[in-house]
C-alpha cells in the first residue's frame, strides 16, 4: 500500500504527460523536426536498440571510468586536504576554479592533445567534471567531527591516521556520498556531451549529433532517451551503494 | 597506594591576553586506589577543568599531575584510565558491540580478545543482548551504559566521569548509580566523578571534593562513610547528614575548615 502510494502518483502523471504530447504533436501538426511525437521516438528506440546499447555502453564506460577516477583523486585530495589547514584554504579555490572550467571549453583542447581514437579525452572531461562535488562535499564531511570524538580518540593515544581512517573517513560517508550523487549524473552528461566536440566517435553523444545532421529528429531523441536511462542507471547504482556503505542509516528506516 | 596526584596545579586560559580566565588556582587533591571520589560545585567552578587536566586532554599551567605513579601524559599514551563524557559519544556507524571494541582494537589486541572483552563488558552494564545493535537504536540511557561499558574495557585503573548522568532522567540516572557502584565495586577501579547533584555525590563517594569558582579552588573535602550504598543507605540518617554537609560547604559557610 505505502510502496503504490509512493509510485503511483509519478508514474501517472508521467503517463499523463506522453499522452498529452503524443496529442498535441498529432492534433497540433507540429513538424517531426520541432518535436517528434512520443510513438515516433518509440519506434526508433526499438528499431535503434541495439545501436543504442552499444553507443550506451561506449559513453557508459567513459563515465564509470572518469567517475571512480574522479572521484577517487576527489577523495584523496579532500584527505590531505584536511589534514594540513592552510593547504585546504589553497586548494578550495582552485578547486573553484576547476569546477568553473566548461566542459565546452575544455573537450576540443582535450580532444587535441590525444589521437583521434582515444578514449581518454573523454574519460577526463567525466573526472573533471567529477572533482568538484565530491572533493567539496568530502572535505565539509571529514572537517565535521564531533570535539568529543576528537577528545576520545585522543585519551585512546590513537594516532592521526588510525584517527582519519577509524573516525574522520566513516564520518565524512555521508556527505561522500551527497557528492557522489551529484557526480554521478554529471560524469554520464560529460561522458556524453565531450563527444560533440570531435575525438572518437562511438558513444551516444555522437549519435545524437550525427542523428540531427541528417535531420532524423526521431532516431536523435532516441538516443537520448538511451542517455536519459544511462544517467539514470549511474544514479541509482549509487543510491544503491549509499545504502550498502552505511548499513546503520538504512536499518533505521526499516 | 596513589591512583592520582594533583599537587599546585593552576589553569590559567588565555595567558597573558585581556580574555585571560583563571580557572583553576592551586589544586592540590590525592586520590587512593580503590576510592571513589566526587568532584562538586557551581558551573564554572573548574570541575570538568580539574578532570581534563587528569585525563591530560589540556595541560596544566603550573605544578604537576601523576597517574598511577606515571606523569599525566605518560598515563594517557599506556590508556591507564577510561573516561566517559555527559554525552555518550558513540560511533553512529559501529555498533554497539564494535563502539566498546575501539579501545581494545586501538590496543593491538586479537579480534577473538576484542570480542570476548567486549561482550564481556556489555553484560557487566546489561546490554549483551544489543550487541548487534547501531546506537541510534538506543535510548539515551543505554548509550550512556555502552559508553561507560567502553569506558571499562580495557579495565583501566581509574575511571573519570564528567557527568555521565547528567542527562538522563532521574530513575534511569538512580539505576545506572547502583550499576556503576558494583562493576566498580568488582573491579577495584578508583574512579574520578564529577558532578553537579549534591544526592548523586553523597550516595557514590567515598570522599566529595567541593569547589568554588573564580577563581577555582578546592574549598572542603568531605568523607562519607554510608553503611550501604542501596535504597536503605539513601534513607539512612547518615546520608543526609553528609548531604546537609556538603552543601552546607557549598555555600561556603561553616564547614570551610573541613579541608
């Protein structure tokens, strides 16, 4: 009961929605090339799919890839971070500074520096993209520590890193993984929107491109639909994950 | 035997600034293995001050401070003694049987050791069947059981306590005063516990040490000698002679010789 009143309401209202535009585009007349009707990326969603999964899989491996990187160097940073003060007021503006790159700046430079067949253009634009939310977010988690914590594990001797493993790191996971949400989204869009700007082109962002300039409106939404679902499959991968890195927040609901 | 030392000791915070507070001027207290002792007085008398200087989490600004015969510091870095806060303090991603383990993992002892002293401990404060547990599963009360029960496990010599109870409700706070009294009583551990309740301190100790504030000082020492520490010894005539005492000495009137 409580699980159909928390998914019904969405899943109607999305329903309502394709309905509503698969209406008003056949009713309405309105050129495929404005907007196709919902049945017509459909079609071409099924007649695409095995493109589709391929591309998906090209532009998800870039992500996951640039995403563990990322993330990784992120959480590193933010560790050496907090342990020396002044380093961590350097490196937030830089960080800053990083995160105020655009992608759109950056992939054509990228794109340049590497072959043509490269993979790793876009696997970096993804950990760029990446470092900012998690290095942010981290940082924030591992500066909070409760004084009575930091008091204990003083009266146990312990040392600085039994003190960032055994107490600073757990405690930052939630605030770990706040950022790792965010950044799992992004690195799928950067994965993917790298591609519009040359360098290999097997993923989905080139399909869509590649798609519109031959004016095939359908076939091009289809393929982002495919990106739509990529990037949903990354974020709840990490839903799941928060829920399996910390068992004691998870078993409070149940 | 002396379980702690204080002699001359002075806290002075913020030397030599305008905000410069004395918080602490010239503490001298003994404290025999085995005794149980309670430190009282108004907030901001340096009660807690006194204890953290024991447990070397500050430093004193004058005079000197030994555990067990070992300098404060010294005692500190070999875990000679358990401490337990006003808040339980525990590690919300470990559970209750992982949170008593910290000490004895930060010991270097075995996995089987840990897990046996461990449960140990948590059937001593009645707990054993919460091991599994997240603390925030717990009630207040019981936190505090688990923190005092990782307080003990590495059987320290000397317990500190800066108002364990403080936050409790008063029939939890009574049960858990009768609980602390026996596992104290079985281990032989002397205990340094600060508190502000004048019926707390009476019913726990051996001798309370009473304070005054600014700048701190120790102003009377009273023993109590109760025949049982139960619900008779609450009752008891003796009990609240030594109550009527202690806060006689609180108010600073007649018994300011008594040290």
């Amino acid at each position: 009961m409580k699980w159909a009143r928390a998914v019904l309401p969405p899943v109607v209202v999305g329903i309502l929605a394709i309905v509503l535009w698969e209406v008003t585009v056949t009713a309405g007349r309105i050129a495929p090339f404005i907007l196709p009707a919902p049945s017509a990326i459909w079609a071409q969603f099924v007649e695409q799919r095995q493109n589709i999964w391929e591309a998906a899989l090209a532009s998800g491996t870039n992500a996951l890839i640039g995403l563990i990187g990322g993330s990784v160097v992120a959480v590193l940073a933010a560790m050496v971070s907090s342990r020396f003060r002044p380093l961590s007021e350097v490196s937030i503006p830089f960080a800053a500074v990083l995160n105020a790159l655009p992608i759109i700046a950056l992939a054509p430079i990228l794109n340049n520096m590497f072959e043509s067949t490269s993979s790793i253009p876009r696997r970096l634009v993804a950990a760029i993209i990446v470092f900012f939310p998690v290095f942010i977010n981290t940082l924030r988690g591992l500066r909070e520590v409760s004084p009575l914590h930091q008091e204990l594990m003083h009266t146990y001797a312990a040392s600085g890193w039994t003190f960032a493993v055994k107490v600073r790191l757990p405690g930052s996971l939630p605030h770990v993984f706040t950022g790792l949400r965010q950044a799992s989204s992004l690195a799928v869009i950067a994965a993917v929107v790298a591609e519009y700007f040359g360098g290999l082109q097997n993923g989905l962002g080139s399909r869509i491109t590649s798609a519109a300039a031959f004016t095939a409106y359908p076939r091009a939404w289809a393929f982002v639909v495919g990106a739509c679902l990529l990037g949903l499959v990354f974020y709840l991968t990490t839903l799941l994950l928060e829920r399996l890195a910390m068992p004691w927040r998870s078993r409070l609901i149940a | 035997m002396t379980a702690v030392s204080v002699s001359s000791v002075s806290k002075i915070f913020n030397q030599g600034r305008t905000d410069e507070v004395v918080a602490l001027s010239d503490i001298d207290l003994e404290i025999k293995t085995g005794e149980f002792v309670s430190l009282i007085g108004p907030s901001g008398c340096g009660k807690s001050t006194l204890l953290r200087l024991i447990a070397d989490l500050i430093a004193p600004s004058t005079g000197t401070i030994t555990v067990a015969g070992k300098t404060a510091g010294a005692a500190r870095k070999e875990q000679a003694y358990g401490i337990a806060f006003q808040q339980a303090g525990l590690f919300e991603w470990r559970t209750v049987l992982k949170n008593v383990e910290l000490p004895l993992e930060l010991r270097g002892l075995s996995r089987a050791e840990r897990k046996a002293k461990a449960s140990e401990m948590l059937a001593l404060v009645g707990l054993e069947e919460f091991a599994g547990h997240y603390p925030a599963q717990l009630s207040g009360g019981m936190q505090q059981r688990v923190a005092i029960a990782r307080a003990l496990a590495v059987q320290p010599p000397l317990l500190l306590m800066d108002e364990p109870f403080g936050a409790l409700d008063e029939m939890t706070r009574e049960r858990l005063q009768s609980e602390l009294l026996a596992i104290c009583a079985k281990t032989g551990t002397s205990t340094v516990f600060v508190t502000h309740s004048i019926s707390e301190a009476v019913f726990l100790s051996n001798r309370v040490v009473v304070m005054s504030a600014r700048p701190g000082r120790i102003t009377a020492s009273i023993d109590i000698s109760l025949d049982s520490r139960d619900e008779a010894g609450r009752q008891s005539p003796h009990y609240f002679e030594c109550v009527t005492s202690v806060r006689q000495a609180l108010r600073g009137s007649p018994l300011k010789s008594a040290s």
